[in-house]
C-alpha cells in the first residue's frame, strides 16, 4: 500500500466530504487538519482550517489584506503555520493517520507546511489527504512519489470511494 492516498478532483466534487466519512469511520486515531468554507450571507468569503483536534483558523477570506492572494481570497500564511502545521505534526509525533486537507495553492505559500508534509512523508505514519488538481510544481513532485497513489473524485465515485478508503487504511468501527 501506498505511504500516502491524496485525493484530487474539481473544486465541490466531495474530495473533503470522502475525507471526513473515512476519518469518522476508521476505528484508528488520526491527526492533522481540513478545510472548510466560510460563508456569509448565501455566499463563500473563505475558507478556515478545521485540526481533527477542534482548533479552527482563518486560512483566507476576502476581507484578508495579503500579498498571497488566490482568487479573490487574501491568504493569512501565519494561521496555516500557526495551527495546520502543528497539527500535521502532532499526527505524526502520535503515529495517527495524518490527513491533509489541502495540498492547494494557498497552502503551498508556507514553506512551514511543505516542510510538515515532506517530514509526515518520511514518517511511519500513512497520509490521507487532497491534493490540487492543478499545476504546481511543488505538489506535482509529491503526485509523482512513488509512495503516493492519486485517486481522482468525481460526483459518481465519491460515496464508493468512503467504502474502498476505509477498508485500505483500517477497519471500520
């Protein structure tokens, strides 16, 4: 089996939704963090990163003022630092299952998280995690690991994908 399964796929396909039903339904402990939006009246204004251990942080939001910028999303790099990287950290320190939700671009502005990543990879610890489905130098070279298997969500393999992830990384509770 391969040391970390990143899931890629079109933005709203499910890539967190199939992360989160695994991590629920493995009988195992896990670390690390994911992401989620933040909305404000109907509409999406960020994203906050969520640690499986319950610290939230605004990763980027619209109102950020930041030279890293995606979109129309100002990235706060120092949150990112702050609270995902010691997540992935704690989750390796633990021997958990690490789970990085996301290997995107406003991630791959801290040299702090690549690092976690590249130190989560040389671990004991199995990763499972997102990756963008983009170009991006950085995050094509962790695609191309030999130790890495890139599965591809789409709106028809998302819920069989849960079944399939949970019976590779352990057993269902």
């Amino acid at each position: 089996m391969p040391k970390a399964i990143l899931l890629t796929g079109r933005p709203g396909v499910g890539k967190t939704t199939v992360v989160r039903r695994v991590v629920e339904r493995l009988g195992q402990p896990a670390g690390g963090f994911y992401t989620r939006e933040l909305r404000e009246g109907g509409r999406r204004v960020g994203f906050e990163i969520v640690t499986l251990g319950g610290q939230t942080a605004t990763l980027s939001h619209v109102d950020i003022e930041s030279r890293q910028r995606v979109s129309k999303y100002g990235v706060d790099v120092a949150a990112l630092d702050r609270v995902g990287v010691p997540g992935i950290r704690r989750a390796v320190k633990t021997d958990a299952l690490v789970v990085v939700d996301e290997i995107g671009k406003m991630e791959l502005f801290s040299d702090a998280f690549k690092q976690a990543v590249l130190d989560a990879l040389e671990s004991e610890s199995s990763i499972l995690g997102t990756i963008t489905q983009g170009r991006h130098p950085w995050a094509n070279r962790i695609k191309q690991r030999d130790d890495v298997e890139v599965l591809k969500v789409t709106v028809q393999n998302r819920d069989a994908l849960v079944d399939q992830l949970v019976g590779r990384l352990g057993h269902a509770e």
